[in-house]
C-alpha cells in the first residue's frame, strides 16, 4: 500500500460524502416523507423536524386511504402479493429454462446455435408496446389475458433473455477439461452439470437471478396492458395513488419503500454470492 | 493377447469440417499392449493432445477406429471408456481441496472410505503431495496441481492412463525421483499408459516403447533404443537425441570399390564397398542425392580426417561439446573428456561408416543404418 497524506485523504473522505449524499438523498427523502401527512410534505418552505405519523402505513396496509374526499379502497397489499408472486415465479421459471439452455449454448456449439441465443436476445431489442398490442389479441384468443400465467409468460420476455446470456458467460468461463475430469472418472453429463457446473457458475447464477427478479419486479407496461386490477404488481397498482381529490404523496412515498424493501433485501442477501462471482476468475483453472 | 490393450486404426481428426477444417491427427494406426507404458513424443502441436482427447473421448473422432479392452470405444461416451487422464493444465476442481480431488476420482467405484483415505495417502506420499492434501488448488504452485492432477488420474484402476506432459513443471531433480517411482508404481499394478512428454530422458526412462509424431502423422513407434538406432526418417533421427543429429546434404557415388558421399565445399568421405552390406549399395546406386546423419557422439577426431575449424568448445561439467565448421554447414561432436580447444583450431574428423545414417534425398526416409538396409 502506498501511504497517503492526510490531505489526501480528507478530500477523498469529502468527495465519498458528497456522492453518497447525491444518490442517498432522493431516497432518505422518500423514507422521511413516508411518516408524514400530505400537509406537511407540501409545506413550504419543507421542514426537515416533523412529527413522525404512521398513518400511512397502516392505510396501505388496511386498504382504506382516506382523503378529504372521502375513503377509497386500495389494493396494495394484494399489488405487493402479486409482485412477489409474479416475480418469483417468473425468475424460478427463467432459471428453469435458462441455465439448462445457457449451458447447452455454452458447451455444445451446433449449427446455428450462435443464431437461436442471438434471437432470444433479441426480445430484449423490441420495444414492449410494439409486441403488446398483437400480444393482447392473441392473448384474449387464448384465455390468456388477465392470468397469472399468462402474466408470467410475457415476463419471460424479460428475464429468460437476461438469464440465458449471463450465465452463459460463467459455463464458457469454467474450462470445459474440470468437467472431462469429472466425466471421465465414471459420471454421467447430467451428474457433472449438477455437481461441477452449477456449482462453479452458481455465484453467476445467482447474480442473474437477482438482475432478472430486478427487472421483473420493476416491470410496469406488461401488466398495465395485459392485466386487470387483481393481478396488477404494485408498480401499476402505484396509479391509484394519484386521486380525483390530488396525489397522496406520503402514501406513495410509504408505498415505495414498502416495495423497495424486498428487492434490496434481496441484494443485500445475495451481495456475498455476486463477490464470490466476481471472484471466480481467480480459481477457473 | 491382442485386444486387451490400446488399438487405434486409421484415425484421423479433423478440427472443424472433415476434409476441410483443420487436420490435426492423419491416419494414425498404432497397437498398444496391456502394461505397456508408451511415450508421445513430438513438437508443438504436432496432435498429441488431440490424439489423447480422442482416446477419452471428448474429441470426436473424424475417421478410423478405436479399442480398448475389447471394445470398440470410439462411440463411446467418456464414462463408459474406463480411461483415466492428468490434463495438460491440470483442470482441478477449484472449490475441493487436493485430497477431496484426488479422492472423488475414486468416487464412482464406491469403494469404502477408509480404502479412499489409504489410496490417497499412498499417492499423496508417492508424489510428495502430503503437506497440500488440504489446501485448494487456487492456493498451491503450477507443479503442485500438476502432481495433484496425475495423482487423480494414477489413483484409478482405468483401463489405460493417459498423462499428458504429467511433470513438466517440475524441476529436474524432483522429475527424476518421481519418473523412477511411477514407473515401478504402473508396471506394478499392470497399467498401461500413454505419455505426452516434451523431455526425451523422461520418454527413455519411462517408456517401453516411444511413438513420435510431426505434423499429425505418426513417424516411427519403436522401442527407445531403435529410435536411437534406427530411424525411421530425418525427422525422428533430428528429433530424438540430444545434442541433435549432424545432417549434411551429399552425393552418392557408388563404383567397384568405394562408395564416396561428396558434401559440400569439396568434402568427401571415402569408404570401402564392403563397409555396406550389397542391399545398401544396390539402394545408394539408385540415388544420386542423399542426408547423411551422424549422431555427436559417434563422430571422432583422429589422424587422417576431415579438417575442421573450431568455432565453439564447452565444457559441460561432465562432457564436452564441440562445434567445427565443417562441409559447409556445423558439425557437433561431443567428447566425454575436458576438452581444450580453442577457437579456430582445426581438428580432424572421422566419420566411421558403421555410425552412418543415409536418408533419402528428397523423401527423408531411412535408407540405411551403418551397414545395413533401414
Ligand atoms: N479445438 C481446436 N480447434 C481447432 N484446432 C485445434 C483445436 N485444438 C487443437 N487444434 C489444432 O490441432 C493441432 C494439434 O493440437 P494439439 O493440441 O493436439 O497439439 P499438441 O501436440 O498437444 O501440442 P503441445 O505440445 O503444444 O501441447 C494444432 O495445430 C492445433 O492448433
Ligand atoms: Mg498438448
């Protein structure tokens, strides 16, 4: 290590603060605005010393907002269900399909297999209204629309895509004489793709899945067009905030960190796995 | 009994498509007996490697046959081939510690654990492993996963082993103790075994018999000393042997009683016609151009010769290496005393007609050895 000076060091210190203070601020923001009533947000000048209320967390959470309008019910709680609901599976579905099919990309070049993941990615390239439009059609002549299935389908969209080329990258990064090692020594292909390729990929596999279950939660044109209110994830359930009678901005702001709050957990759980993946360079032999 | 051991009939490997992509292995034909241990020797990407991978199976063979114990395998998936490998770059499993890869080489026998735990430890102590069994292949030198990995392929009871360049990250002391000790340990257990190896004293210790091969083609498959001896061709007689062959281009002019080989710069090399057997001199009348070999060791000073000028003399510790300009070209000579000559001096040079090589012209092939036909 090279010794720093302290001045050095204290405009590094000072640069870090300013950077953490632009990208935190937005966000410790919303947190604080989360426990005030819409009178006081919209106060100016804004008053930094409130009185912290609860109020609205628990309209989200009992589904009665209440407005100088009067009550009106809301659906979050359901929105946040099916957000969970919807991105889990859609992401579990992804890796199903994904890493089986980036894996097969990755160890066994075949005629044309270039052009198939190059088409796969392609649904990334398509504007999403473009393919909606047909998509509804072909959907309500399905029975489609408005389900869950259906719902995960089209999310598929997103994250097989994402999935595939990611992890892809990690099996081409494992040298392919670790698993002839393995097979060689009596075990069949799909023993050495469970126990020596899933396991070596595994930190990009979960770095994958992370990004994906991101994209799919934060996901807003699918199922604003594809479904009705029951279905909806939050980020379309999001619309009902903005009322006849004005936008509840505290209960947005309660609202965004209760939905924020699962993806981040998520990343801070799998903040170790992504280190271990960008590690594995170090040891592919 | 043929048909236990190795049998490999006209392959060939194509890298890409057949007859177009590129050809790496051509028409290789080779037979290798059970507890035979054969040593690859050749340059740079001569399809060695290739070679082994399509034995093992994770190269697909273009064209040809192979067997392995009676079996046609050249279909077969690498777990039914019962063939055992140390790779070229080792391939450990990162996440396992040495002795956890050793070990789980052994895993698909289903042999009892402390059977596992004793065979590790035996090959651990062969290869002076011992001290790593328990660190991770990330945390150990090149040569350490190098022992690592030939120890997971040495552990099995496969069919045939085969090593690719097994020590070639040890130093020459540490290759000359574990040379001795995995021969005893093979010919012991009846393995038999290929060896890809870039060290022709590990090819002469090891091996039973040697096969070299040049640009995909197998040159010559013989017992160390008939490679020594005879060679098959130019390639194989300046490949094998250290300090190389001396080749000279020449003439050969064959009368009633003397055969001469002019080189050049107006040397010539005079024999009697009953130095050659009459197949030889029948074969040396047919050509006019031929390469004339003669390994260092073979060639002497002595009164009478060939004059030569000295332009390098080295004292190796143990032997002295000469060279002279001589016809043209440089003619090495190695004697077995200290040597002191300087640079310029001239010396005299005999070239015994019992130690001559006389290659083809054009082909290379082997014409003769000393006095007889090749
Ligand atoms: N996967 C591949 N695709 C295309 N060409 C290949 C491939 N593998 C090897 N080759 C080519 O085939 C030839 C033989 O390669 P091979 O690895 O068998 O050589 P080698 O004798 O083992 O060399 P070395 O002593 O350097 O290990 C080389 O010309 C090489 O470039
Ligand atoms: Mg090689």
């Amino acid at each position: 290590m090279e010794t720093t000076s302290t001045l050095e060091k204290t405009l590094r210190l000072l640069a870090l603060t300013l950077v953490v203070i632009f990208f935190m601020f937005p966000i410790v923001w919303i947190f604080l605005m989360s426990f005030q009533t819409n009178e006081t947000i919209l106060r100016i000048p804004p008053q930094v010393i409130f009185e912290p209320t609860l109020s609205n967390y628990t309209a989200l959470i009992t589904g009665k907002l209440t407005s100088a309008a009067g009550t009106l019910d809301i659906a979050f709680m359901k929105n946040l269900g099916n957000s969970v609901f919807l991105s889990v599976t859609s992401v579990a579905l992804a890796l199903v399909l994904g890493v089986p099919a980036a894996y097969a990309f990755a160890r066994h070049k075949f005629k044309g297999s270039e052009d198939i993941a190059f088409t796969l990615l392609s649904f990334r390239f398509a504007p999403p209204l473009l393919v909606l439009l047909p998509l509804t059609q072909y959907f309500q002549w399905l029975g489609l629309a408005n389900t869950y299935i259906g719902l995960i389908w089209v999310y598929q969209l997103i994250c097989l895509p994402l999935i595939l080329w990611i992890v892809r990258g990690y099996f081409e990064d494992i040298s392919a004489d670790v698993e002839y090692a393995y097979r060689i020594a009596g075990h069949s292909w799909f023993a050495t793709f469970r126990r020596i390729a899933l396991p070596l990929a595994g930190p990009g596999i979960a770095a994958a899945g992370l990004l994906a279950f991101i994209f799919a939660w934060n996901n807003f044109v699918f199922a604003l067009v594809l479904a009705s209110a029951d279905k909806q994830p939050v980020t379309v359930g999001a619309l009902a905030f903005v009322t006849s009678s004005g936008i509840q901005y505290g209960q947005i702001a309660a609202a965004i960190v209760l939905s924020v709050t699962p993806t981040l957990a998520l990343a801070l759980y799998a903040q170790r796995y992504l280190v271990e993946g960008l590690s594995l360079g170090a040891v592919k032999g | 009994m043929s048909g236990a051991g190795l049998q490999i009939k006209g392959v060939d490997k194509f890298y890409g498509p057949v007859d177009y992509g590129v050809h790496a292995v051509k028409k290789l034909s080779m037979t290798i007996e059970k507890g035979e241990i054969v040593a690859l020797l050749g340059s740079s990407g001569c399809g060695k490697t290739s070679t082994l991978r399509m034995i093992a199976g994770f190269e697909a063979v273009s064209r040809g046959q192979i067997s392995l114990a009676g079996r046609e395998v050249h279909t077969f998936a690498p777990v039914k081939r019962n063939v055992a490998m140390a790779f070229e770059g080792y391939s450990l499993y990162p996440p396992l510690t040495v002795r956890e890869n050793i070990a789980f080489a052994l895993k698909a026998s289903r042999l009892p654990q402390n059977v596992v735990d004793e065979k590790v430890a035996y090959i651990a102590k062969l290869l002076e492993i011992e001290d790593i069994l328990g660190r991770y292949p990330s945390s150990i030198s090149g040569g350490q996963q190098q022992r690592a990995s030939l120890g997971r392929a040495l552990i099995r009871d496969a069919d045939l082993h085969l090593l690719d360049e097994p020590m070639g990250q040890l130093e020459p002391q540490l290759r000359a103790v574990l040379r001795g000790r995995i021969k005893h340990y093979i010919k012991e257990k009846g393995l038999t075994a290929i060896l890809v190896t870039h060290d022709q004293t590990e090819a002469n210790a090891l091996a039973d018999r040697i096969a070299v091969m040049e640009g995909g083609v197998l040159q010559q498959f013989d017992t160390p000393q008939m490679i020594k001896e005879r060679p098959a061709n130019l390639f194989t007689g300046t490949f094998v042997g250290e300090p190389p062959m001396n080749v000279f281009d020449a003439t050969v002019t064959v009368s009633a009683d003397t055969a001469v080989f002019g080189l050049n710069e107006g040397v010539r090399l005079e024999y009697a016609v009953s130095d050659f057997s009459p197949a030889v001199l029948a074969e040396l009348r047919n050509r006019k151009k031929v390469s004339l070999g003669i390994r260092p060791y073979a060639v002497r000073r002595a009164e009478g010769g060939v004059p030569a000028k000295v332009s390098v003399s080295q004292w190796l510790g143990d032997q002295t290496h000469i060279a002279a300009d001589f016809a043209g070209g440089t003619m090495v000579l190695v004697e077995h005393d200290r040597v002191r000559l300087g640079l310029g001096d001239t010396i005299a040079l005999k070239l015994d007609p019992h130690s001559l090589h006389v290659f083809d012209g054009e082909t290379g092939v082997a014409v003769s050895h000393g006095p007889e036909l090749a």
